[in-house]
C-alpha cells in the first residue's frame, strides 16, 4: 500500500518538474510562439497579450499544484520592488511620465512584457538545477533556431533610429545579442560534451550573427572562449598548445584578412545575404562608435551634476536628446545615473564580485557551468543595451541567488554529517 502511495506522488513530482522545463522553454523561445500564434490568429492587441502568457500556462498549473516549492517569494519582492522604484521615482520626477508611459522603450513595453527580461528571473529560479538549466536552455536554442533562420531569410531589420523613426536596416543590433547567449551555451556545451552536433549549432547561430547581428557579439564571443580556457583547461600543456595554434591562426587571417573577407562576402550575396559586421572590417570602420561617445559624454555629465542618481530610468530624460532609446549603452553609468553613485558603486561591486566568486571558485564549479555562457552575454551591456529589458541580467542575479542557496543547503548538510558522526563516535 506505502510503495503505491510513493509511486503516485513521485510520477507527480515528475510532471510537475516537467511542466516547469516546458515553461522555462517556451519562456526563452518566446519570439518565436508569439511569431507563430500570430500567424495563426492575427496581430490584434489581445492575440498579441495571449501569445505573451502562453509560457505561463505550465506555470500556473504548477503553481497550483504545489505552491510551496514553485512560488519564489524573492522574485515576489524583487518584481514588488521594482514597481515601487518607479512609483517613487515618479512621485518626485513627473516630467518622467512621457519616457515611462511612451510605447517603445517604455515601462511596459522595456520592462512588464511577459516576455521581458526580469521573467527571466522567476524562470531561473523555477528550475534551480544548473545541468537542467543548461539542458532547457539547448532545447530553447533549438527551437530559436527556426526563428533566426527565418529572421535571415527574410532579411527585414525593422530598427528605431536615433529619432524614434522606424525604418528597414541591413541589420539589427537586437537580433545578435538575442542569438547570443544560445549560441555560447552550444559553444560551451560542445567544448565540455565534445558533442559534434551542439558545435555544429554554436557555428550556425555565430554565422547567422555575422549576417544579422552587429560587431559587439563577436567581441563577447571572443571573452567567452579567453574565459573558457582559462577556466576549464587546467592542462598546461593543452594550454601551451593552443597558444602557438592562435598565433598560427592569427598571422594566417593577417596575411590573407582581405581576401578571406572578400570570399565570405561574395559567398553570403550568392544566397543574396550580407553581414555588416564584415564590411565594417572591409571599410576600416570597425572602431567606429556609434555615437556612443557622445552618449558616454553626456552621461557623465549626469553623474557629476548629481551624483546622488537620478531613480528608475534616470537617464532617459537627458540621454533620448542623444539617441531615442535613451539608455547610455553602459550598465556601469546607467547604475550610477540610476541608483547614484554611492549605492549604484555599491550593488555594482557586489554584483560583479559575486559574478567573479562563481567563475572562479571551486565549490561553484557547477553553477559556473550555467552562469559563464549567460555572464559573457550579459557583457554586452557594457557597451550596449539596457539592463532593465535584458534577460541575461536577470538570469545571472537569479542564478547567483540559486548558486548562494545552494550552498548554503550543502554546508547545512555538511555540518549536520560531521555533528552525527560525533553523536555517533
């Protein structure tokens, strides 16, 4: 009778735990149910809200089922919060609610979207598991996948220019940071699996942000690898061998960079494609900021006319005269303009310090298999991007909480094992 009591709640832990796996998935291959709920229903404002909340389906069935485990009081607080921060920034900054209310890039649209990345959060937090997390994250990449093929083929970068107009771009700077971090969890898993078919996907999303993407994932693709063989190859020989292999590789692009460069171009407009990324190399203008000092400039002006911040979104006001957006492209000025420059240094030391202890301690090792490919592409908002939409932001605090919990559960564990061997002994 006990074994059939035991065998009815452990098939029910496991659908329950599968249910969490498909909302996580369908989480961060959102783009992609919404693209197709669309196309089967149309694109009115509430389709658009219904294809939204499909990921929360599975959510809401296990949060019914077993709430204990599954409802995450800290994201409660943390989603609590950040509606708070706004609230009152706004009580004392009115002239805000045109930059908070507006359509794009607006509280709604940047920040409360299902789809959004502070949901990233909850669906870290929902799993729990490093080896799960980066398992949900290769099926996502894989579903992902039909999307940005699609998103090459068809070749129409809608893009909002510096002056809130909507235009058609050779590119979007959205669409390689979004192939990002699926790309390095199939690097990272293809490296550590030795699994053919994960490098075979890393390539093809790397190329795909060649033709689709702007320059800045590349350079993070390139930190990734740097970090990934300073971390996972202890080998010093290995090491040693790899060094003499990239001086090799480099002297060869050196010697033969145009031609090289000139092939795959000729190569990508056969099958009428193009990358920026590498006419940029062509043209010489791959150094070229985009406006970006003059952003940089005027948000530190900011930060010394009032370094005591500014609250929630602090910078559009001032940075939108800039550019539309009106973020500073730097989370490292955008947490000082935000927070001040007390409080914003604060959290920012402790986050990256915290971000540092799990890629380089030992007894974080499995956490630091998760967190590296979602760490390098969260470096993009060093030189771009906000954090307040991004995924890979949330995704980290949320793992750092998990990895923190964690260990803490283990060392309980550790010192109740050591307090019973004394009973015992």
């Amino acid at each position: 009778m006990f074994r059939g009591v035991r065998t009815i709640s452990f098939d029910r832990r496991i659908k329950t735990d599968q249910l969490a796996d498909l909302s996580f998935i369908l989480f961060f291959a959102d783009a992609l149910v919404r693209r197709m709920f669309a196309g089967f229903f149309g694109s009115s404002a509430l389709i658009s809200m219904i294809g939204m909340l499909i990921p929360y389906v599975p959510l809401f069935i296990i949060f019914i089922r077993n709430p204990r485990k599954y409802i995450k009081l800290d994201f409660i607080l943390l989603y609590v919060g950040v509606i708070v921060f706004f609230a009152i920034t706004l009580l004392f900054h009115p002239e805000y609610e045109y930059h908070y209310l507006r359509s794009e890039y607006g509280i709604w649209d940047h920040v409360l979207k299902p789809y959004r990345g502070i949901y990233a959060y909850l669906f870290i937090r929902l799993i729990g598991e490093p080896d799960r997390i980066l398992k949900d994250m290769r099926i996502s990449g894989w579903i992902m996948m039909v999307y940005f093929v699609y998103r090459i083929l068809k070749g129409e970068w809608f893009v909002v220019g510096a002056r809130g107009i909507t235009s058609n771009a050779s590119y979007s700077v959205a669409f390689g940071y979004e192939v990002l971090p699926f790309a390095l969890t199939f690097l990272f898993s293809a490296l550590t699996e030795k699994n053919n078919t994960f490098f075979l996907a890393a390539v093809a999303d790397i190329i795909m942000i060649l033709v689709g993407g702007s320059r800045g994932p590349i350079l993070f693709i390139g930190l990734f690898v740097v970090l990934y063989v300073f971390l996972y190859m202890s080998n010093t020989k290995k090491k040693r061998m790899i060094i003499p292999l990239v001086i090799i590789g480099a002297g060869l692009m050196y010697a033969f960079y145009e031609p090289i460069l000139y092939f795959a171009m000729s190569l990508l407009e056969k099958y009428n494609l193009s990358s920026r990324f590498i006419r940029m190399l062509l043209a010489g203008t791959i150094n070229a900021d985009s406006g970006r000092t003059s952003i940089w400039k005027a948000a530190l002006e900011m930060i010394r006319s009032n370094p005591f911040g500014y609250g929630a979104m602090g910078s559009r006001h001032v940075i939108a005269n800039y550019v539309y957006a009106g973020y500073p492209h730097s989370i490292i000025l955008e947490f000082l303009i935000d927070y001040g420059v007390f409080i914003g240094g604060f959290l920012l030391f402790a986050m990256f310090g915290y971000a540092f202890s799990i890629l380089f301690s030992k007894d974080k090792k499995e956490w630091r298999d998760v967190f590296l490919p979602f760490f390098c592409s969260g470096c993009g908002m060093f030189i771009s991007l906000t954090y307040w939409s991004r995924p890979e932001f949330w995704a980290c605090l949320a793992l750092g909480v998990c990895c923190s919990r964690d260990i803490k559960k283990k060392r309980k564990l550790t010192d109740l094992a050591k307090k019973q061997q004394c009973e015992a002994g």
